[in-house]
C-alpha cells in the first residue's frame, strides 16, 4: 500500500529571462534550509516581479489559493535537498526552470513502509515549464546533483484563500 501522496502535475512555459533573473541572486540562505544548494530569500514574489507571470498563472489554476512564499534553488554538482516537508501550509510546489532528463529526480519516498525500499517510490524526472503541486506534509528529497550544468528550480509554499 503507498502513502497517500497526491501529485498534480501541469505546465507553465519559462519565459527565458526567469533563469538570468534567478542566478543574479546568488545564494541568500547559506545553506540554513534543508535544501543544501544556492537558494534565494522566500518571499521573491514581494521584491520581484519577473515573476508575476508564472504567479499569474498558478492562480489562474489554483483559483483558491494564494502563493504565499516563493523562491528559486540552483542545485550545482552535489548540492541536494534533505528529506523535508512544508508543514504549516495547504501545498506546496516545484516549477522546474532550466533542468535536463540527466537531473537527479524530486522523490517523494513511501515513508510509512520504509522496507519495501524504493518500490513505491513516487520519482518526478525533471522537465522543463513541468510543474508539481503536492500537499504540504509529503517529504521529499534530491540526491545530489550530478549533472554538470546548474538545475534550476522554484518552489513555494500555498496557503487555501481565507486561511491566510
Ligand atoms: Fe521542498
Ligand atoms: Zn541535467
């Protein structure tokens, strides 16, 4: 039996200008999350808004919710993201900016039967304007990263219209 993991899958295209804008911040975090990669402030739609558009457009899909923290990680050769969740919030996303089919997958392991090893493991091979929406409390992880370009990512936590 697998956890009950819900992933929606959609695609928003990248406008080209987004990666330029994302690695002109750099790192902002030190490496303080569970994420272990550059990885900008969180609340980027407050300061920025070369990303309005895609903004524009989650909420054209997720008409009752509201983006209530964005931010992009730039994953270089063995960076990776510790198993985390985003409790706290009603979802959560990743929006893949600039990746390859070589770039190590987002994994969302079947936690409750840790024995049946990867079997039922929910694997998201990345893929360019791919988005996944998930709900907050799922955890997930990325190896680290083996590719030998820069796996670009935003992320960001999703709260229900009303609850915020
Ligand atoms: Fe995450
Ligand atoms: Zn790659």
């Amino acid at each position: 039996m697998l956890k009950d993991v819900k992933i929606e899958s959609h695609f928003i295209p990248v406008d080209v200008k987004i990666r330029e804008r994302i690695l002109s911040y750099g790192d902002e975090l030190n490496r303080s999350s569970p994420v272990k990669a550059d990885h900008t402030r969180w609340r980027l739609q407050n300061d920025d808004r070369a990303f309005d558009s895609f903004i524009d457009k989650f909420h054209e899909i997720y008409p009752k919710h509201r983006i209530s923290e964005l931010w992009a990680v730039t994953y270089r050769q063995g960076d990776y993201a510790e198993a985390h969740n985003h409790f706290g919030f009603e979802l959560a996303f990743a929006w893949f900016v600039d990746t390859c089919s070589h770039c190590t997958p987002l994994v969302f392991p079947d936690i409750c039967h840790p024995w049946l090893a990867k079997e039922n493991d929910r694997i998201i091979t990345p893929s360019n304007g791919m988005l996944y929406v998930f709900g907050s409390k799922d955890v997930h992880y990325v190896a680290p990263h083996t590719c030998t370009h820069p796996r670009i990512v935003m992320s960001g936590n999703v709260c229900k219209l009303g609850d915020w």
